[in-house]
C-alpha cells in the first residue's frame, strides 16, 4: 500500500524504480513495468496519472512489512489502490496492451 506519511529520499525512489521490470526496446531510464505489466514512466512518480507510479510495501506495514528495499517496488497506481494491504495475493487494475495501460483485473502472489 502506498505510504501518504512516508517520505522517500531521491535515492530511495531511484533504488525502487530499478525494481521496475525492464522492456526490451525501451528506455528503462524513463519506462518500465509493474508487477502486473503495467506501463509506468518514471518522470510520472506519485502523479496520479495513467502512467503514475507509487511505492508499495509488498508485504504491507500493517502486516508487519518493513521500509526495506526488499519489501518495496514500483506499482503503477491503479494497481496500487487495488492492492492496497492485501498480501500475499491481491487483484491487478490495470496491465498494458501494447502501448497503453488497460483495465484487467488478474491475480497476483508475491511473497
């Protein structure tokens, strides 16, 4: 779930969006995906926009996650309302088809 009260350094930010998946073909200075495939653009962090990203405690504080970089990854954040604090299993938003972002709801387990 994204964290309203925490504040993450320049560096922290840059440590999670190395996180993010890499695409073939892509700048990955600017582009990468999510956990779900979704599209996210790295100028675009904490914008809610169709290419916004946020960082997400994979396995949420309230269940007894940590602030760690292991714990932590980009979510696109369509995808990171639907997760919220559910863990380990939670239910996409948003994946890309292409180019673009579109709604579809899959299910996804991380641990």
């Amino acid at each position: 779930m994204f964290t309203k009260n925490k504040s993450f350094s320049e560096s922290e930010i840059d440590s999670v969006w190395l996180k993010g998946r890499i695409v073939p073909g892509c700048d990955s200075s600017k582009w990468r995906k999510d956990a779900a495939g979704a599209w996210m653009l790295r100028s675009s962090y904490g914008i809610l926009s169709e290419y916004g990203w946020q960082i997400d405690h994979i396995k949420p504080s309230s269940k007894g996650g940590s602030d760690a970089l292991s714990n932590l990854q980009p979510l696109q954040h369509d995808n990171n309302l639907s997760k919220s604090d559910d863990y380990p299993t939670w239910i996409s938003a948003k994946t890309a088809f292409g180019d673009y972002n579109v709604k579809y709801r899959q299910k996804i387990t991380q641990r």
